[in-house]
C-alpha cells in the first residue's frame, strides 16, 4: 500500500520562503561587520552546513568560514545539557569578529556552551544567527542576535536537519507530525521524497 506522506509530515518552510528569508538575513549580516578583517563564520556540523552554504553565498561581505563538531551526552536533542567538542576549530578566533552559524536552537543548551566555549578565546566580537527558534522550548535562555523563523514545538527534518541521519538533503523544511510511525520505519519518507529506491 503507498504511504501517504501527508499523515506523517508536513512542510512547514517552503524552499521560496528559505530563499527569501536567508537573502534578507544575508543583507542583516552584512551590515553587522564593521571592521577591515573578515569575521570568521563558524558553523556546527551537521545540521548547519546547509544554511551556512546558502546563507554566505548570499552575503555581500569577505568572511572566512570554520567548522566544529559537538555532541551531547544525551545522544539526541537537548537532555543533560552537557555537550563536549569532537571536532575542534581550525582557526585562532581570538581577536577575531565570529558569527555562530546554527541550524536550530531548541533548548538552548547546545548554544550556551558554544558561547562560553569561545567566549574563553578571546573573540573581538561573538553573534549568533540561527535558522530556526524552537522558542517555546528553551531551558537556558540564551542570546540570538540574528534568526531566520521562529517556529512551533515540533521535531523538524530538511535542510541540513535530520531524523537518525536521514533527510538532510530535503530541500525544504518538514515537520513531523507522527514521530513514532518515523521512529518505527525511519525510511518510510524516503520513497516519495527521493523517487523509488529511497
Ligand atoms: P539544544 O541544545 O536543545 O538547543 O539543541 C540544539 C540541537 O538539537 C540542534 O542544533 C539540532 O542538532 C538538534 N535539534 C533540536 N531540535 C531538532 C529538530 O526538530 N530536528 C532536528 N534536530 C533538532
Ligand atoms: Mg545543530
């Protein structure tokens, strides 16, 4: 029997509406940074990497871009709160104007550590634009200079964001809305999504 999809997810950001919102964001940033040297825009892997790649291209503005991999003890979303680093930076930020390039801020737990993480290096200057805000879940409050969407309490895939690895490459944004039918047979999205052979 063919899956309908409908039952399971639904869109909640379009690929037009990213686009639209990601340029208007791109021009924001580009006006943030007042200094000669470029700010270093650090993204953290995974789930950032595609924002990051649409929203620098979409910048007027020189600025050299880093990667940094952390997980969290909990295993999945928010939990202990505590998070340690896997892979480190490559550049010395101190000194440096740094943009956090974030896919999502649920609990907030995640950003509060990168914060004093780098915070400790030195930067000249330290900002934070996330692509999405899941507001309504915020344990530690946390500062968000620049944000895309604020969006609902619900567990989000597409865009670089995932369900166990899967559906990064999702040009849009979709929201889950029956998580234990995805849990049960998480690649039951893939046929439809990504044609036959999933
Ligand atoms: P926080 O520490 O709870 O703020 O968690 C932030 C991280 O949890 C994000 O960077 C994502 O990796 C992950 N996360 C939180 N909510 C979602 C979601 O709805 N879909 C996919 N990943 C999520
Ligand atoms: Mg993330």
């Amino acid at each position: 029997m063919p899956i309908d999809h409908a039952e399971i997810v639904e869109t909640l950001v379009t690929k037009e509406e990213l686009d639209r919102r990601i340029d208007a964001l791109a021009v924001e940033l580009s006006g943030s940074f007042e200094h000669d040297e470029p700010p270093v825009a650090i993204s953290i892997l995974k789930g950032a990497t595609l924002f990051l790649a649409d929203l620098t291209r979409a910048m007027d503005a020189p600025l050299e871009i880093d990667f940094m991999a952390i997980s969290s003890y909990a295993g999945g979303q928010g939990g202990s709160g505590v998070v340690r680093i896997v892979k480190d930076l490559d550049t010395d930020i101190s000194g440096r104007d740094v943009l956090i390039v974030e896919d999502i801020v649920d609990t907030g737990f995640t950003l509060t550590y990168l914060r004093r993480t780098l915070s400790e290096r030195g930067p000249r200057s330290l900002q934070t634009v996330t692509l999405l805000d899941k507001a309504a879940r915020r344990i530690v409050p946390v500062p968000l200079e620049h944000k895309g969407f604020e969006i609902p309490d619900v567990f989000v895939l597409g865009y670089g964001m995932d369900f166990q690895g899967k559906y990064r490459n999702v040009p849009e944004i979709l929201a889950v809305k029956d998580v234990a039918r995805l849990a049960n047979d998480p690649l039951i999205l893939c046929d439809g999504l990504f044609g036959e052979a999933g």
